[in-house]
C-alpha cells in the first residue's frame, strides 16, 4: 500500500533456560498452521479496497502538531541528548546512544499454548499482538537493547500486518517463514528482513531438543547481529525516521483525566484463544499479563511481563482467502484506546508517511496524545469485535 496517508482532525471513537536445552541448525518443517496460498494477489486486492473505501480525511496536517498538554509532537522534535545518552524512540527513557541510535529489531513471537512459556519476551520494549487464521493470536516484540540475550523466541512466520508494524520503527524483521502473500512485501527495498527459510537462517536462527518443530525455532543476539552484517543492512536509523510516540518529560506522568476517561484497572482484549488480560498494581503502575488461565511469563527469568501503557487499535480487516489469512489495515486508521494508569480514554489512530512512516494515536479533539514513558502493549482489535473488549 503506497497511498498517501493523512489524518482526519475530525473527533472519532474509533518471553528453559538456553543452556538446559540441545541446540541445533535450523531446518525447514511444515507448518500445518501456515495458510495454503489460493490467489497470490489477494492480498494486495484487500490494500486497495481498503484505500479505495477510505473516508475522505477532513484536513492534511503539515508542520507541527497539535498535542496535549502543551507538548511538543516527537515527529517534528530532533531527540534530545544528554552526553553519551539518547532517548529511546521505543520508551522515552534516555538509553546509550549506541543503543539508541541502532535500529531495533521486531520478532515475531510463537503465541499458541504448546510454545508457552517463551524465552526473552520481557526485555521487548513494544509488543505487538494481534490474530492469525483460526482466532489464534500471534505477538511480535520490538527489542531495543538484545544485546545479552542468547535465546529469543520461539520465532514463527511473517504476517503482512506484522511487517507494516515492524516499519513503524524502522525495525529489522524477524521471522521464520513466511506465506506467499508476504513474498512482494518482503521483497520491497524498504523492507530489511531476516528469514529462518533464507540462505542465512542458520546464521540467525537454531532449533532446541525441548519442544516439537515447529515451535522450537529461536533466534541468538549473535546471530542477529551476523545476520545484519551478513545482508548487508544499515544498523541506524533512516534520516527520515520520525519516531512513533510522542512520550511525557522526565517527571511528568500521564493520568487521563478527561471528561471522557475512564476505570482501566482490568483489560480484556477479547481474543478467543489465548483469552488474555492485564491486571493494573497501583503500587508500581504497571499492567501485568495473563493468558491461558494464567500469568504469561518469561522462561528466561521468570518475571510476569508488565507494561506501563496499553493502546487498543481497532483496524479494519477482512478474510482474504477461503483458507482463512487474515488482511488488517494498518494505514487508514480508525478507533483507538489509550490506557495507563489505572484510567482509559478513547481516541484515534491514523498512519503518517506512507509504508515507512508510523501510526500516531490523538483524543477526541484532535489533539495527539502524549504516552508514559516505559514499555508499551499495542492489542490489534478486530472492529467488528468490540463488542468482546471489556475495559473497566
């Protein structure tokens, strides 16, 4: 999808340890999950009908934003720096600029129950969840700092919507396998991917003893990083990179208290499956996670994941072939819900810049909104399942 994006200011509600387990070269294995390909193009038809049924956007925004509270919007802001340190485009925090300034990194993550629990999952500072084919939910992590990390994973197969995603950060994708709807996607010179199925998926990747193929593919910071090397791929950021968020200052915290806020201290996203949830704990301001009946943990330490924000994006989306592959809009926009401690309120979400550029979030007035600094969780929602999000 190429079309030029632009924003309606119109309001609109709209994770064994690595050693305990064998390691071995990853080799190709069907996946029966994967969705038999029947119309190569169908996808690229439901872009197009998307774009083409877009309502028309009532003003072009150009130069700064309006933003809340006064701030400036981070799309027009250079990122401040405080001698070796940058803020992170990821938390807001101040991170090494060697750390900072290096583009990051989005791994799609094995989400079923078997592949539970993952191995590396806490230390993404984005992470993205959204469906596949059959109600299952798939989560792609965005990692800033991997560089100790020895086992990520499990590593599952590309989604489009995963990798539109992944360009909101400017991020190197990650993935075992792909369908043959990703094919043209990944192929765009824009789109900087490493690939369990391509010459250098041994490189980037390798299998474990513990858990059955498919669900046992893991990717090393070492390999990654060869694998970058490998391809060839630029390790900073693009000149024209405008960041995602637009964060709070040091000191200042966010606590929605508009006349439309409201109760989040229990969040349901509403997916069959999996059934997630978030717990708020008012003492630590965070989100904690649950799914399968249970707290979601990272093997690598044992530590329940926990976020500081959490975004509901409704997107538009549809069936792109009888097989069941999924097709999201990741680009016109729609309905959105900002929460962060303890209190939701509604909003909006379109994406700037075309494919490259990010999706940015603003209240019902228009006005962009400004996110705690911290980890943040980003539920795809279905709009037609709003109905199953309980938020209270």
């Amino acid at each position: 999808m190429k079309n030029k994006i632009i924003i309606t200011l119109c309001a609109l509600f709209m994770c064994t340890c690595f050693f305990a387990c064998g390691k071995q070269e990853v080799t190709e294995v069907s996946d029966p999950s994967e969705p038999e390909v029947t119309d190569p193009g169908a996808y690229q038809e439901f872009e197009q009908s998307v774009s083409e049924n877009a309502e028309p956007a009532a003003e072009t925004v150009k130069g700064t934003m309006d933003t809340e509270y006064g701030y400036v919007s981070s799309y027009d802001l250079e990122r401040e720096r405080d001698g070796d340190n940058v803020r992170s485009y990821l938390t807001g925090r101040f991170v090494p600029s060697a750390i900072g300034d290096r583009r990051p990194v989005a791994v799609m993550l094995n989400n079923i129950e078997a592949a539970q629990p993952m191995t590396g999952v806490s230390f993404a500072d984005v992470i993205y969840e959204c469906v596949v084919e059959g109600s299952l939910t798939r989560m792609m992590g965005i990692f800033e700092n991997y560089d100790d990390l020895e086992k990520i994973g499990s590593v599952r197969s590309c989604r489009n919507y995963f990798v539109y995603y992944a360009l909101e950060y400017d991020a190197i994708y990650c993935h075992y396998g792909q369908s043959s709807y990703a094919v043209p996607l990944l192929e765009e010179p824009f789109v900087d991917n490493l690939s369990g199925l391509s010459s250098i998926g041994n490189t980037v990747y390798y299998r474990t003893t513990d858990r059955q193929a498919p669900h046992n593919a893991y990717a090393s910071a070492k390999g990654i990083k060869k694998g970058i090397e490998t391809m060839g791929y630029d390790t900073a950021y693009s000149p024209d990179y405008r960041g995602k968020f637009t964060f709070a200052k040091d000191g200042d915290e966010i606590i929605p208290d508009s006349p439309d806020s409201y109760d989040a201290t229990h969040v349901e996203p509403g997916y069959l499956i999996n059934k997630p949830w978030f717990e708020y704990n008012a003492d630590d301001k965070k989100y904690y996670r649950f799914q399968y009946g249970d707290k979601q943990i990272d093997d690598m330490n044992g530590q329940q994941l926990a976020v500081d924000n959490i975004i509901l994006q409704y997107s538009k989306w549809t069936k792109v072939d009888d097989n069941g592959y999924l097709g999201f809009d990741c680009h016109m926009g729609g309905n959105m819900t900002y929460i962060t401690r303890g209190k939701a309120r509604n909003g909006t979400w379109i994406r700037f810049n075309e494919d490259t550029g990010a999706a940015r979030y603003f209240d019902n007035e228009g006005k962009e909104i400004v996110i705690n600094q911290g980890k943040t969780w980003i539920e795809i929602i279905q709009d037609t399942e709003g109905d199953k999000v309980k938020v209270n």
